[in-house]
C-alpha cells in the first residue's frame, strides 16, 4: 500500500532540507561481492566471540551479548584479541559489496547531508555511482571543522562512528563510543543544530544508540513547537508507542510491511523521491516564472 507522505516532508526533501539518518539496519540491503550478506552487530560479535580460546571469557561475552550489551561485548573482544580485532572488522566491512536498491534510493533522494553511525562504505559507493557533478564530503571525526557545513551548499556524509578506512579510529566499544559521544561537545552540538535546522529521516535505525536518542529527546523537550521528524519502522502499527514517540520525540513512525526482506521500505523511499522530484520541478518552474 503506498504511503502518504505529507507535503511538509516532500518539500524538505525537494528543498534539500532533510538529513538522512541511516542505521545498520541499511546495510543488511548490501550483497557483499564474495557472496552472503553483510552481519550484523550480533552477528559480527557471535562471529568474533569464537575466536576467544578462554571459555569463561567467552561465556561472559556471549551474556553480554544476549543481554544486548554490545558495547561492553565489544570492549572485551578488543582487549582479548588484540590486533585480531582489526583483522577481524577489516574483514567484514571492508567487503566490497553492490549498491542496494535501498542505497540508491535513499541517495535518488539527493540529500544534502547524510548522517550515519555505519563504518562502512557502502554509502560512499552508492553515492559514487549517483549522478551528480561532485563526491561529498566525508566528515569522520566531529570538531569544530564540521560545522562548515552550515555556511556553504556542498554535500557532507557525516560519519559519527568513524570509517573502516581507519579502523583504529572507529566507536565500536564502550570506551571509544564515550569518548566520541558523551565526552565531546561537538557530537552533540551538531546533531543538535541540525535538527533544529532540517528535517531528519531516519532509516534502519533502531534508536537504540543513547546517545543519539538523548540528543533527540532533549531537542524534543527543548523546542517542543519545532517542526517533527521521521523515522521509518518495519510491522504494524503500535498506537500506544508511536504515540510516545511522537510526543517525546517529535518522531512520526512511517510504517511499512517487512514481508520479501522489507522490500517496501525501498518502494516507499522510491515513492517519496518521486514526489521530491515532482514538487523540485514545480518550485524550479516557479522560479523562472519570477
């Protein structure tokens, strides 16, 4: 069934003032080159935890895990594998992998800024294979640099996390992650300013991440008559908890069905831009009208 996005959010989007927001849950999309999918956050730490030759260590790593403790998971496996680690992250998400429909979508989308707590590169393909003039720029550690991009037009992807490239460098543990979060003002201070400015579109993110959600709370609380934001979640509609997150953090839950791999959450996205499409061509019209 096809969405009804309103016309707030297809003028953001054709205006160029939305940010997308994607999550791990996008690079399930991706098709590695040499074969299978991508892991996931579980699915990488069950893969690592085997490497653990010390069967209480490992025990211990795999109740972190089932308790969902991943970040306390991860700082055990670096400290016990050592430069295994890197090899270990290397190996998963450096694959090269094809551009998903949801990747190619989401860039069709022509976003000006993209934020992502992913590493890995496969928002860097798809938007190299989009048309377009120039590569955006990939911002990778949050200082006072990166806010040049409120005072020029260029494209930004704003890589919370860090990339793959530098593997070193990546939050992927409990100490690295409050380092690059908690202990850094400007963490918050850029995800705050932006949605203050634009409107976010979340997509395959779990809000899970508390540092994000704090910050999306707190701007909820703070400015309570500020346009809302998006987030797209898989199954039905739960009226209670949308609800809240609606009103605690001016988050509307765009629902689509998870049937065939989610493939409708890329039909929706394909939706939406075509109606940007539409609406930047109406606006473009305008203009040369005057």
């Amino acid at each position: 069934m096809a969405t009804k996005f309103n016309a707030d959010l297809v003028d953001d989007v054709a205006r160029r003032r939305a940010v997308l927001f994607i999550g791990a849950g996008a690079s399930r999309w991706a098709k590695p080159a040499s074969g299978g999918s991508f892991k996931d956050w579980t699915q990488f730490l069950i893969a690592a935890n085997a490497k653990i030759s010390i069967r209480r260590v490992r025990t211990l790593i795999a109740d972190l895990i089932s308790a969902q403790e991943y970040l306390l998971a991860s700082e055990l496996l670096k400290s016990n594998l050592s430069d295994e680690w890197i090899e270990l992250l290397k190996s998963e998400f450096q694959q090269v992998a094809e551009v998903s429909r949801l990747h190619k979508a989401l860039i069709d989308l022509n976003p000006r800024v993209v934020v992502t707590t992913n590493f890995d590169k496969l928002i860097e393909t798809a938007w190299s294979t989009a048309s377009g003039d120039n590569y955006p720029t990939v911002v990778t550690e949050i200082d006072g640099n990166a806010f040049r991009l409120f005072r020029d037009d260029e494209k930004y992807l704003i890589k919370l996390h860090g990339s793959i490239d530098t593997p070193q460098g990546i939050v992927f543990d409990k100490t690295s992650y409050q380092g690059a979060a908690f202990n850094n003002r400007y963490y918050a201070d850029i995800l705050a300013t932006l949605l203050l400015t634009h409107t976010f579109i979340f997509v395959g993110f779990s809000m899970m991440d508390p540092a994000v959600t704090m910050i999306v709370e707190s701007a909820a609380y703070r400015f309570p008559s500020t346009r809302p934001h998006y987030i797209f979640q898989s199954g039905k509609a739960i009226p209670e908890v949308d609800g809240l997150w609606k009103r605690l953090r001016k988050l509307y839950v765009l629902r689509y069905s998870d049937a065939d791999h989610h493939a409708a959450l890329a039909e929706q996205l394909e939706e939406l831009g075509a109606m940007a499409t539409k609406r930047r061509n109406e606006l473009a019209a305008t203009a040369l009208k005057k």
